[in-house]
C-alpha cells in the first residue's frame, strides 16, 4: 500500500513568489492535515480538511490557504512567500478526525 | 505556558538500558495523546497512541498516560543505536477543533 505521498520533494523559490504543494493520502483516509516544520521545532498546525470540508486553522496568515478534492488529495497554497516560510511542510492523512496521523516524507521549501 | 512541554534534551542512554521520555500538557480536558519518532532529515513516524489512564504496551515500547497530572511519558526498553532519533509528544485538546499540539520533540542517542 502506498503511504502519504507529497509533491514536490524539494523546491526553492524566491520571495514574493507563489508555491503549491500537493498531498494524496492513504486510500480510504478521508481526513488530510498540513503541518510546518522549522528545524529544531515540533510540526505546527496549518489546516486539516475532512470530507473535503475545513474543520481546522491554524494561526497562519491568509497568505496560506488550501484545499482538499474529490479524490481526497489536497494542495497547500502560500503566496507573496517570506524568507520565514521556509520550512518542511508535512501533510498527514488519517481515517477520521481523532486517529493518529501518518505523515508524508514532506517538501522542503527553501525561500531566498 | 506552552500547550505541550518536553525536555529538549539530549537524553542518553546506553544500548539495552531503558529510556524514558516525558511530555506534560496544558488541557486538562485533553482525551489523544500520541509519541511519533523522527530520525533527522525524515518525518515524524507514529509509534504510540494512548486515550486512557494508565499505561499500553507495545513491543518494547510503552506509554503511560496520567490525566490528573497531565503527564504522559514514552518508555523504550532494550534501547537500540536504531532508537536514536527525537521524540515528539503530540496532544489533542479539546477546545481547538481538531489539530493536535506537537511538543518542540527529546533528542535520544542511544551508545553502543
């Protein structure tokens, strides 16, 4: 069975710029978390999606939005990107909203 | 006060001693706990869940969950060099929706 699979592995991208970054979840997982990562800290929550619906924001600005698709997959969108931002972005899938996540290998994203 | 607290560390143990890691948390009303693993460079790799006072086993690993005193602890016996890794204590409250809090994670290094 494949895990979480996140796309692209690595990116840089220059300030001001737009990212996109794209999560599929474990078949039959309906719930899809993002979570940044900054080195030496735990992930911190961005949203989570279920049933394509959101049920939670984290404190972020609106800069960072997403979405979730038929399919359950989901991409992460940040724009007018921060030096700040960069990070590991994790997104995590799960059955339902109160199980344990298991987390993608992530993207890392290097803002210059 | 932050929601979840770990000893960053570095904790180390020798090979086959027995490692203990502990997390306090903030809402007293909190109902998931969970440990996820992460070697450097990877993603957090869920190890452990636990909902109930008391403790679970699994394999050489065992959390203990104290509700009153809102502490929750991960215990590694036979420790391995294949532990070392950082430790994250991730917490769901119960007034935040559905995201879980992650602690900042405790360095393990384990001496062969």
């Amino acid at each position: 069975d494949a895990g979480v699979t996140q796309s692209p592995t690595h990116l840089i991208k220059t300030r001001g710029q737009h990212v996109t970054l794209r999560c599929s979840p474990i078949s039959g997982h309906k719930s899809v978390s993002w979570y940044q990562q900054v080195l030496g800290q735990g992930p911190q929550f961005i949203f989570q999606y279920y049933e394509k619906e959101e049920r939670g924001r984290g404190n972020f600005p609106d800069r960072f939005s997403a979405r979730q698709f038929p399919n359950y997959s989901s991409e992460l969108n940040v724009n007018a990107l921060l030096l700040g931002d960069s990070a590991l972005y994790l997104c995590a899938s799960s059955p339902d909203v109160n199980y344990g996540y298991t987390f993608g290998s992530g993207t890392r994203l290097t803002v210059v | 006060q932050k929601e979840v607290e770990q000893n960053s560390g570095p904790l180390s143990v020798p090979e086959g001693a027995i490692a203990s890691l502990n997390c306090t948390y903030s809402d007293r009303g909190s109902q998931s706990f969970f440990w996820y693993r992460q070697y450097s460079g990877k993603s957090p790799e869920l190890i452990m869940s636990i909902y109930s006072n008391g403790d679970k086993e699994d394999g050489r690993f065992t959390a203990q969950l104290n509700k009153a005193s809102q502490y929750v602890s991960l215990l590694i016996r036979d420790s391995q060099p294949s532990d070392s890794a950082t430790y994250l204590c991730a917490v769901r409250p119960t007034n935040t929706g559905n995201q879980f809090y992650f602690g900042t994670g405790t360095s393990l290094t384990v001496i062969p």
